[in-house]
C-alpha cells in the first residue's frame, strides 16, 4: 500500500486516498457497528491518529466497550495516545453555541498534533445521530467547509447519518457535501461516488425503485410539489395524514388546500414561488395548522427542498400536535411551578410550629434593615431572647408539648410588638425581634415588657400547664457601633450569653456588661490576687450547695412518709440495690450519684396522690390506678425548676416502664428506656413484693425472686436481672 493510500478495513471499498470525505448511512445499530469498528480497527493498525465523537445512540463508555472486544491490546492505543473517543457536545458545542470556525479549527489542530506525534495521519468518525432540525442547516454548511478543509490534507473522516432520522431529502443534501457515499443496495454495501449533484439527481430520478422504497417506508408523511403547487406524488403517511387516497390527491391536490388560514396558505405559496428562483431565498423549515379531509386541526412541521435539476420540490411533513400539547401542558405546569414556587419560598422562610420566620430570613432582612437605619440616621434595635431551661420542658413532657408551648409563645411575643416589628424564631428556644426605629433605651423597655408579661402567661394544655422564664438582650444601632447589621446580631448573642450567666429571668444590654479599663501593673496583680481568691470562695459555695442539693433530695423523700410510711421505709432499700445494681454494672461513679438520687426520689410523685388510694387495702379500680399512674409526672414536675435535678428527670420518669414496651407514662420499649430507669425499676419492684403493703403481706425473698426471673425479658432488662440475682445471691450468703 502506497503512502498516499489507506487501508480502511471495508472490504468494498479497499484502499482510499487521504482526504477522502465519507458520509455513511446506516439503519441499524449491526450496521453501525460492522462498519464504525472496522474503520477504527484499521486506522490504529496503519499508525493513524483516531478520534470517535459518540451520540446518544452510542455513548462513549459503550463505544470504548465496543472497542475493547474487537480491538487487541487497546489499552496500547489510549496509553499512546493514539485514539480519543469524546462526547459530541464537548466537540461540537461550545456553552451550548455551535460555531462553524471554532469547530474547522479544532479538526485542523488535531491533524497537526497528529503529525507531530508521529502519526502516519488521522482517522475521524463523527456519529450524528444527535443531529436535530434546529441544527440542521448550520451543520451542512459545515460539511461543505470540511470537505474543502480535508482534500489536500493527511485526513480521511467518516460522518454517519442514520436513516431513521433523515428525510430522503436529507439523505440527497448529506450526500452532496461528501466525496462518497455509504450505503446498503440489495443487501449489500456499496461506495458510491458523489459528482457534485449527480448523486442527488440519480438518486431521486435514475435510482427510482431505491427512491421509491424510501419515499413509501419513511414514517414521514411526504410529497412531490410540482411547480404549480399540485401533489404528483404522495407517500402512504400522507395519506393517513390528509384522509384521501393518492388518487384523489395526485394531480388534484395542493398542500395549501390543506393549510389553515388565509394568511398562512399566502406565506406558504410565497415560499414556494422564491424557492424556485432561489432556494436560499425561502426557510426550509416552518410550522403551520394542517386540515385534514375530516376538519380536524393538526399542527405541523414542515420540512420543504428543492429536487436537483428540477423545479420540483419535496416536503417532508411532521403532525406535531401532540408535542404541542405537551407545550402548552408544560407552560401550564411552568405557571403552576412557578407560583408554587413563590408560595414554598414563603414557606421555607416560615417556621412550621410558630407560624414567624425562621433563621433562614435573619440575613437578608437585618442587612436591609441596617442599611435603611444607617442611610436615614434611624435607630434599630435587635432583641434576642431565650427561653431558659426548655430542654427540660421537652424532656419531661415530649417535644410534641414543646412545640405547642413554642406556638403559644410565639403568638404572645408576636402581640406584644408593633406591626412592623419583625419577629423570629431563630433557634430551637431563640427567637429575635427585629425593631426599626427604637432605640436601646425603648428596646429595653420592650424587653422589659415582655418579660413581665410572658411570666404571668400559663402555657400548655389542659392536661400540663408550664410557665417560661426568659433571657433577653437587647443590641442596638448605632449606641452599640456596629458595622453591619449580622453585627448587630452577634453582639445581642453576646449579651445573651452574660444575661444567662448571671442567672438568666432578665434583660441585659451592653450598658449592664462592665466595660474593661487599663490598669496599672500592680493593679493587675491584685486583680489577679482577687481573681484566685473568688474561684476559690465559689468552689466552696458550689461545694456547699451540691451538699445542700443532696439533703435536700432526702429532705423530699422524708415527705412522702408523711403520707405513706410503707413507701418511706422502701425508698432506703431501693436505694441500696439501685446503687449496688450501678456500681456492679461498672457505671461512671457521677452515674451511680443519679441513680441513687434518682432511688431517693423515685417516688416522689405520691405526694400528688390521695392517701385514700395510697392506703387503700382491697384492688384498685381503673380511675385510681390511672391516678397512680401519674406520679411519676409529679414527681419530675416538683424538681423540674431545680436545675440540679435535671439530670435525674428521664430516670424518675420512666422507672415505670416495661422493657416489652407495656409500662408508663409513654411506653418506652428496651434499649428506649434510660438504664438508670431499668436499674431503679429492678430495685423498687424488688422492694415492692418483699415488703409489707396495705392490700396484701410482703412476699417471701424465694417468691419474689421467682417473680422477678419470670419477668426477664417481659417487665425487665434481662442482663439487670442476671446481675441483680447476683447481688441478692450473694447478700444472702
């Protein structure tokens, strides 16, 4: 093989010469594939630079793949560089624009790269499956420039059309923009020469039988126009299409008897009058309403060219109502989203509990409203408050209360400004009031107000009923000098955070925190000196008040003997084995300190009950078993203020539940349930069966122990039970 003569892997064509300009029509993916990878395969075996750009039809992972079972130790080829298979709208498009030039350029550096490379040449494939009407004509355009491009150079290119999507007129006007054509003809493939526009009069006139199977199998409805406008041939698609048979149609009728509108038939004749001076001079494609025999109104996509060397045209008509439709659906949905849209931005501003903005707005309008403050000279104030201690609202009552607690406060604070005042809830407990053109001293008075009012507001339902005690801070422009208005929020966290420091239940500004002065060396020193000597008086006091706490934990318990003596003498020895339980579990020592206060307390609740129930000797009946029920609720909200109890809130709640999931208040099923609560659970129930009560004698150790191991896995955690049989094992020993 000479060098001016590649091989390129087709046996029907053998060798051709560089610059050779192919276009190939296929109408299946066998057919493709035969043809594309034969091609490839040769150009890498003659040291050719190859480059694939892919469709949709066949994407680039699928045409590696292809590659991979067809072609021997390809990874030699990627590894040299020797082929590239790219995406289409990478090569072709550049942010979304197709350009002519760019695209002529990009050929031309890849076939100087490939000869500085070492390449022999280079082989491209251009699958154009993607190719839609819109890009149509752009494109032909540049196959023409490609084709004066590639004739003089080391380059053969291969351009493959499926026939699916071309129009016999489309197939007639690829073809003219190559040297040769690919295409099967009674089974067989076959290279046929294009002669400028011989290939297009051939194929239409002498090629008629091949024409004609085209012409009728073609899923587009098509015609033949002659010159005065009148059909002279028509498909079987344009048949279904108008409701009259070829008869009634060739000769007889025009396309325009078919068009609606006065107006557009005019647009339309006007075309076909300038198409025959010029085809340049008429749009080769145009929508238009298409009346059928039946009256029935289609929308249509037309597709109209001239047959070469004659003064006939061809159009190619698509019913397109259905896609209409859809456009239209769309739009409306598009309406639709749109103010859907509108509405879910409102909403996602929106806190779902309260019904006040959420954090998502603290942003934009602080920044806005600082901006105004700051140009017209105004105040603006930010108030930020706290609810203090609303963990353990939610902890005690469930988060479902908590929110209805938020709402209800929400609502209040929401009365309590002025209509423009911007009120929001900017965390889980903090919301911040947003007030333009108050000053500190007002915004204090705000806050002031609220904080009175909010003291005197009972919050809940009718089954619990809460009151709020709150932090709040108020920052303020310009007194507190700051430079945005994100500024001013930061600095109003800040004042919080002393508020809640000295106890929280108050409101602070920047006036309360003291401002740092210098001082002099030796000051220092004896700020120092004093500084060290009041953390020391403070761990004192918090020493001695976590010791005031603990007496005053038994100090409670010594009150429910008052009322029942039986559950005064139990809570010791439920202590006991609630400690001994913890400390055998290997529990944190801190840990073992709440279960055994916890113990302590456990029944503290009772309080609440009437003695009449608690004394009562024969069985309870449903209504006092539901009063019982309720004493662990009791009990957590008597400590419920003392923040030194929080940490033994869930223990004395839940003690009563079942590790089934069959116990009080809520049901709580195995792992749910605090250990603490399943240890003091073990310990008093023990307790309960082994002590004297006023409807029925203690229980003997034996008895209750059986009891308690029937229980395991039902009414106890089964590990606990295993340890706790231990621990009594070993007392009785």
């Amino acid at each position: 093989m000479g060098e001016s003569h590649r091989k390129t892997g087709l046996e029907f064509i053998g060798d051709i010469s560089w610059g050779t300009h192919l276009c190939y029509f296929y109408q299946s993916k066998e057919d493709f594939t035969e043809i594309v990878l034969a091609y490839v395969k040769a150009g890498l075996e003659n040291n050719e630079k190859c480059v694939w750009v892919t469709s949709p039809f066949t994407s680039s992972p699928e045409a590696k793949a292809l590659l991979e079972k067809n072609v021997a130790d390809l990874s030699l080829y990627f590894d040299r560089s020797q082929i590239e298979i790219t995406d289409y709208e990478g090569f072709y498009f550049k942010n979304g624009q197709f350009g002519l030039r760019r695209l002529l350029e990009e050929i031309i550096a890849l076939m100087q790269q490939s000869q500085k490379t070492g390449f022999s040449g280079l082989r491209l494939v251009f699958d154009l499956s993607w190719l839609t009407r819109q890009d149509w004509l752009n494109f032909m355009d540049y196959e023409e420039e490609l084709n004066e491009v590639l004739c003089t150079q080391k380059v053969l290119s291969m351009c493959v059309y499926s026939l699916d999507t071309c129009s016999p007129v489309d197939s007639v006007d690829v073809a003219s923009k190559h040297q040769y054509a690919v295409a099967r003809r009674d089974g067989n493939w076959e290279m046929i020469e294009v002669n400028e526009r011989k290939l297009a009069e051939d194929f239409l006139r002498d090629n008629e039988n091949k024409y004609q199977t085209i012409f009728e199998t073609t899923c587009t409805a098509t015609i033949i126009l002659e010159e005065n406008t009148t059909i002279s041939l028509a498909n079987k698609e344009f048949e279904k299409m108008s409701g009259y048979s070829k008869a009634e149609l060739m000769g007889k009728k025009s396309l325009f008897d078919f068009v609606s509108g006065e107006e557009c038939a005019m647009m339309m004749r006007e075309y076909h009058r300038l198409r025959r001076i010029d085809p340049n001079l008429a749009p080769r494609y145009y929508e238009a309403q298409f009346v059928d025999r039946f009256g029935k109104i289609k929308d249509i996509f037309v597709t109209v060219d001239m047959i070469p060397g004659t003064k006939k045209s061809v159009a190619a008509i698509l019913d397109i109502s259905k896609h209409k439709q859809i456009e239209k659906k769309l739009e409306l949905l598009n309406r639709k989203l749109l103010a859907s849209n509108r509405t879910l931005k409102q909403l996602a501003l929106r806190d779902p509990h309260t019904g006040l903005y959420n954090h998502r707005y603290i942003a934009d309008v602080i920044e806005a409203e600082f901006f105004r403050a700051k140009r017209y000279a105004h105040s603006l104030s930010a108030v930020s408050i706290d609810l203090d201690y609303f963990k353990s609202i939610n902890d005690v009552y469930g988060h479902k209360f908590g929110d209805v607690v938020l709402g209800q406060f929400g609502k209040q604070l929401k009365r309590m400004v002025r209509p423009y005042d911007i009120v929001i809830r900017s965390g889980g407990e903090e919301f911040l009031i947003i007030s333009p053109g108050t000053d500190r001293q007002k915004a204090v008075i705000l806050a002031q107000r609220i904080l009175d009012a909010i003291s005197l507001y009972n919050f809940g339902n009718k089954k619990h009923i809460v009151k709020l005690k709150l932090s709040i801070a108020v920052a303020s422009y310009p007194e507190d000098k700051a430079l945005k208005g994100m500024d001013l929020v930061g600095i109003g966290e800040h004042i919080l955070n002393k508020a809640k420091e000295s106890g929280g239940n108050r409101v602070y500004s920047s006036l309360d925190i003291a401002s740092a002065k210098a001082v002099s060396p030796k000051k220092k020193r004896e700020e120092r000196d004093d500084i060290r000597k009041l953390k020391e008086k403070i761990d004192k006091i918090s020493r001695q008040a976590n010791q005031n706490s603990v007496e005053a934990v038994f100090a409670f318990a010594k009150t429910i003997e008052l009322k029942d003596h039986c559950t005064g003498e139990h809570v010791e020895r439920t202590v006991h084995y609630a400690t001994e339980l913890a400390n055998a579990l290997h529990l944190p020592k801190d840990e073992v300190e709440l279960i055994r206060q916890s113990a302590i307390l456990h029944d503290l609740g009772k309080i609440g009950v009437s003695e009449k129930i608690l004394l009562k000797k024969s069985k309870l009946s449903k209504n006092e078993f539901d009063e019982i029920k309720k004493h662990p609720q009791i009990g957590v909200d008597i400590i419920r203020p003392i923040q030194y109890f929080h940490k033994i809130i869930p223990i004395m709640l839940y003690h009563h539940e079942r590790w089934d999931g069959k116990g009080y208040p809520n049901g709580l099923k195995g792992e749910e349930i605090p250990v603490g609560a399943r240890i003091v659970c073990m310990a008093d129930v023990y307790q309960a069966l082994t002590s004297d009560r006023p409807y029925r004698k203690a229980l003997s150790k034996e008895k209750a122990l059986q009891i308690i191991k029937e229980g395991a896995g039902t009414m106890f955690d089964p590990s606990i039970v295993n340890v706790f049989l231990k621990i009594v094992e070993k007392e009785r020993k």
